[in-house]
C-alpha cells in the first residue's frame, strides 16, 4: 500500500468513524437493551445491541464493539483495514505469529489468544470482549463456548467469500460506511493495474497460474474459487486450462514429476512451511520446471505465503495488487 494510500484511507476512514459515532448518538435511544450480553462486557456500549445474520442465526451485538476479539487471519485483516485495534487475536503457524504484512504498529499489543485452530478459550474470556469474530468452518465447534464469553459472529466459511465476509465482519463492528471507502479504493486501485498491464484486453490475454508448496502435501495449483483467484479475476488477468481441473474449484493438486501442467505466461509460487520438506527446493531445481515456458522468459516469481495465501482481506489484497502490477507490467 502506498503512502499516499495509507494517507487517504486514514483521512476518509477517521471522517467516517466520526459520522458513524454521531449517528449512533442520535439513535441509541431505539436500540433494545439486550440482557444476554456476555457477562465480561462491561461496556457502556453493550447496554445497546443490534442484530446481526451470522452462519449461525441471528446474533445480537453491541452498537459499537470495544473489546473486539478475532480467531482467524482474514478477521484479524478486516478488523485491522476497518480501523480496529482488536484486544486479542490468534495467531497463524507461522514464525511471525501475526501475519508479517500487517503493520506493526496495527499490531502492537494485541495479545495472542493461541493458535488459529486451538484459541485458548481461557485468556479470550479474561480479556472481557464484546464481539468475537470467526468462521463456522474454523470455530463452528467452539460456538457454544465462545457465545458464552461474547456475542459471537461467524461467516460460513473463508476464503473465496472473503468480501462477503468482510461486509458482514463491518456490520457486526458497525463500521459500513468505512467498508465502503475501503470497497472503493480496492475497486480504484485495480482499475489502475488492469490499465498499467495494457487494459481489459491484453490482462485477459495473459495466462497467470498460483503455485504453493505446501508442508505435508502435494504441490497446488490454485484453481478459480479461492482468495488469490478472485483477485486476478478482478484484474481480469486469465487463467490456464488446468485451473479447471481443481477439485470444487480450489485446487489441482500434483507431484513435482507433474509440475509442468502448472506452466503459463506468468506462474506465481510461495511455500508454507519447510523448503524441502515442502519439495519447493526439489521442484524448482527440476529439468521440468526449468523447462516451462515461464521460467524461460523470467516470468516466475516467488511470493510471501503469508501475503498471497494466509492474509485474505482488504489490505492483504492492495499489497497483492502492487505486487502484480510490478511483476507483469
């Protein structure tokens, strides 16, 4: 994200957060008090509640959350792109703990409530939150327990819905008229790529594939229905063949004896977890992959998994976008 970028956003959402607040002045008085909020909420905001759909029914929520908590990367990225320095937050597997893209001073004090898929329900209820926010796919489990520390909202799944469960993740904070400065500026800035790569026409006419090496299992090529896909999608970059071959649109898993099927103009790759054990060293120095016409013409690039793959938000995508836009111009 550019200075000037971050400037803006900073300007329009501060003036956006000060119109919500003297909206929400205006109207308190027509929320209904909600008795079943979490019994660590000691906010003067939980004595009013507004009503969210959530993956799990309609969940009631302070009018303006204080004491927020999140238990998944693309959570912690909306919450952070909306202007919300969340109490408490998971942390991904990886040696950063929070994702390395997020700025530093975003996250700076925010205290680790465990790992992603094991949140320690303990320190999370000691932390007194307001509003909790995750995924059914991730925590859907966990409901019942987490509902009982704060009200709880969960999207169905991650990912591929990521705008969609950005709208509600804005909801839920009351923060809608920030969302949709933000929802405009991502729309601006892949305006600006899709010209600066030629225009509709020449983006479409160039073939981009999305490889990750991946710890434990077979190298992936990402198909048409996940985070980084809709992306290029917008760019209106193309997509090989092979992208239809993923398995519920997702991805064509293969073997670094088939790693030539992931060939095309461009080929992006990152790796999560160990190198080798990953087989990213193994592949990348391969007679096929040095063979692929992309390798070739040096239109392979090596990208932060923590960025491409694990971010999936707002702020993940504009770095994205700058990134696609120097590497294929």
């Amino acid at each position: 994200m550019t200075a000037k970028t971050l400037q803006h956003r900073s300007r329009t959402l501060a003036a956006a957060s000060l119109t919500v607040a003297a909206a929400l002045a205006l109207s308190a008085c027509g929320f209904s008090s909600d008795s079943d909020s979490a019994s660590g909420s000691d906010d003067a905001s939980a004595g009013a509640a507004r009503t969210v759909k959530t993956a799990m029914g309609d969940v009631k929520v302070p009018a303006a959350p204080q004491r927020v908590v999140v238990l998944d990367t693309a959570e912690l990225d909306s919450v952070l792109t909306l202007g919300v320095k969340p109490v408490g937050a998971t942390h991904a597997d990886v040696d950063s703990g929070f994702l390395n893209y997020l700025p530093k001073d975003q996250v700076a004090g925010v205290t680790d409530v465990g790992q992603m898929m094991t949140p320690n329900l303990e320190a999370i209820a000691g932390l007194k939150p307001d509003l909790i926010l995750t995924s059914k796919i991730r925590h859907g489990d966990k409901y019942a327990e987490l509902s009982k520390i704060a009200p709880t909202v969960m999207t169905e799944n991650t990912g591929y819905p990521w705008k969609e469960n950005f709208q509600v993740h804005a909801e839920a904070l009351n923060k809608q008229a920030e969302a949709e400065m933000v929802t405009d500026d991502y729309a601006r800035h892949v305006a600006d790529v899709t010209k600066a790569l030629g225009g509709k026409e020449k983006a479409g006419a160039t073939e981009v594939n999305m490889v990750r090496f991946v710890e434990g299992a077979d190298i992936r090529i990402y198909g048409k229905k996940n985070y980084i896909a809709t992306i290029l999608a917008d760019v209106g970059l193309g997509r090989p063949a092979i992208t239809d071959k993923a398995a519920d649109g997702f991805s064509y898993d293969v073997s670094p004896e088939k790693i030539d099927l992931a060939d095309a103009d461009a080929v992006f790759h990152s790796t999560y977890g160990d190198p080798k054990k990953a087989k990213e060293t193994q592949t990348t120095g391969s007679g096929l992959w040095k063979n692929m016409d992309a390798v070739k013409n040096g239109k392979v690039f090596a990208v932060d998994d923590q960025l491409w793959i694990q971010g999936i938000g707002y702020t993940a995508a504009d770095k994205i976008l700058h990134e696609l836009r120097t590497s294929l111009k």
